[in-house]
C-alpha cells in the first residue's frame, strides 16, 4: 500500500487527542496579556508589558495538564549545584494561548514563554512556563 504523507488519518489523530485528555485535569485559567501604559520617565513602551485585572482578561478556564520538572544547575560563580524547576502545561489543540500570556494554575500564576501551536502534528499544545514572583 504506498504511502500516502499522512502517518496517521484525522480520526486516528482525534482518538490519539482523546487519549491525551485523560491526563488533563487540573482547571487552568488563561489571563490575556494587555498593553499598559509605560511608566513616566522614560521606558521605550514596545518592551513594557502589563496586566489589567479585569473579568475581561480571563480568556478561559479549562483542565489542563500541569507538570513541573526539577533541573539541576550549577552555579558558575560559587560552584553550588541548585535546583529550578521547568514548568509545563498541556491543554487541547486549538486552545487560544500566546507567549506573554499568564496562566493560573491553583493559587500560582505563569507566565507563557512560548508554545507549539505552530507544529503540524500535535497530539496536545505544550506551554513552557515561568513562575510569576
């Protein structure tokens, strides 16, 4: 049977992303990231970003699959080898998600470093994550 440049059909892709479901079950709110207005003095405005606290900004609220994985480092100047960890997020394909975004995630709020929402074969969308200090 030759080869038809598709590895698996729609429908074997749609049971692959049921399947990817299961695991996300943690309720995740999406905070959409809005232009504020620079602080007086001097900042260039294109690299200042703010967030409105409003109803308005929560994009959506959906389960997802949150993960975070510890990294071991060493520090260059004093030698210390410490941990940071790498955090993730799943959520379904078509999810409307975007770099500068934050997520809550229970009580602890993200930052969206980036996604995969341009890949061409995507079982889930992955968001890298930082922690909001």
């Amino acid at each position: 049977m030759p080869w038809k440049g598709q590895f698996l059909s729609d429908r074997q892709m749609a049971r692959v992303r049921d399947v990817a479901q299961l695991g996300m079950t943690t309720t995740v709110t999406i905070l959409e990231r809005s232009a504020g207005t620079p602080p007086a003095g001097g900042d260039y405005g294109d690299d200042f970003v703010d967030y409105t606290e409003t109803s308005e900004s929560a994009r959506a609220t959906l389960k997802g699959w949150f993960f975070s994985t510890p990294t071991t480092m060493q520090d260059v100047d004093t030698g210390a080898i410490v941990t940071s960890n790498t955090y993730r997020l799943f959520l379904p394909v078509g999810t409307d998600i975007s770099p500068g975004d934050r997520v809550q995630v229970g009580a602890d709020e993200y930052t969206v470093s980036d996604t995969d929402a341009e890949g061409t074969w995507l079982p889930m969308l992955t968001c890298n994550l930082r922690k909001r200090e």
